[in-house]
C-alpha cells in the first residue's frame, strides 16, 4: 500500500490507453487521490493550467507537459512502453510497461 499522504493528493494521469488509465485511477483512488485524467498532451495541458497538481503519471509524447510540470516544479513520473525517454521527460522516473500497477503507486508518494 502507498502511504497515507496521497489522502486528498489531486494526481494526473495521461495515458492514451482507457484501459491503463482507468487502471491507474483506481489505484491512485484506492489510495485516497484525486485523479485527472487526460488522453493526449493537449488535454492534460489545460488540466495542468487549471488544477494545483501533487504529481501526475505520464505516457510517452509527453515533452510540453514534462517543461510544464517541471517550470510549475510538480513532479511526475513517467509509465511508458518506451525503451528511451529523451528531452525534458528524461528527468523523471521511469516505470516500465508493462508494471505492475502498485508500483507506480508506491512511488508516487515518494516524489511528494
């Protein structure tokens, strides 16, 4: 189980699968986060405008939101099929697809 301090924590989620989406919501809700979530970086560009995010869980094509978060200094952590991350994303932490959910979880607190 995460720690207790994603309690009332909002979350990002940016995945353009539903499935893994839907997945990491009701992880992150289980644990007592509030989640957003988006489908493109277009999307979650307004949801990063509009919310004062705790962290957000990013897919790959992420690189305006990675800039954003990191100028707005909101971690992320990146939860990606791909081998590479490059540019702005590098950063972050890297979980692999595929995962297991609770890992992502796990970390999530940790970056708070």
């Amino acid at each position: 189980m995460a720690e207790r301090s994603l309690s009332d924590r909002v979350i990002l989620i940016v995945q353009r699968q539903w499935v893994v989406s839907q997945t990491l919501t009701s992880a992150f809700e289980a644990e007592g986060a509030r989640v957003l979530r988006a489908t493109s970086a277009d999307s979650g560009r307004s949801l990063i405008e509009q919310f004062d995010l705790a962290c957000a869980v990013l897919d790959s094509g992420s690189g305006d939101l990675c800039r954003m978060l990191k100028g707005k200094g909101t971690p992320f952590v990146m939860y990606t099929g791909r081998e590479v991350i490059e540019g702005e994303c590098a950063v972050a932490p890297v979980i692999k697809k595929p995962a297991v959910l609770q890992d992502v979880v796990v970390l999530v607190p940790r970056l708070l």
